[in-house]
C-alpha cells in the first residue's frame, strides 16, 4: 500500500514538473510575440492594407 502511495506522490510531482516547464516555454513564446507585435504593425501598415470593412464575397441573389 506504502508503495502504491509512493509512487503515486512521484507521478504527480513528475506532472507538476512538466506543466511547470510547459507553463514557462508558452510564457516565453507570448513575450516573443508581444515583443515582435510592433513590428509587425509597422509591416502591416506598410502593405497599404486599410483595416476597413471588406467586401462580400458573393453577389447577393435576387
């Protein structure tokens, strides 16, 4: 029964572990991303794209 207890309490702590690092690696991601964000504005801007409403793709029927 001990043993059972025991290697339960390793297997939680080994997902902890992993969700911890998981946790820290999309962190990292997000910061990347909001650290290129401006950039990308700047790019975008560039392409001459208005951001305005777009037109319908399909004619209205009649």
């Amino acid at each position: 029964m001990f043993l059972t207890y025991t290697l339960y309490q390793l297997r939680s702590a080994e997902l902890r572990h992993q969700a911890d690092q998981e946790r820290l690696a999309r962190e990292a991601v997000l910061a990347r991303r909001t650290e290129h964000r401006p950039a990308a504005e700047e790019t975008r801007e560039a392409e001459g794209h208005s951001g305005g409403p777009r037109r319908h793709r399909f004619t209205r029927a009649a």
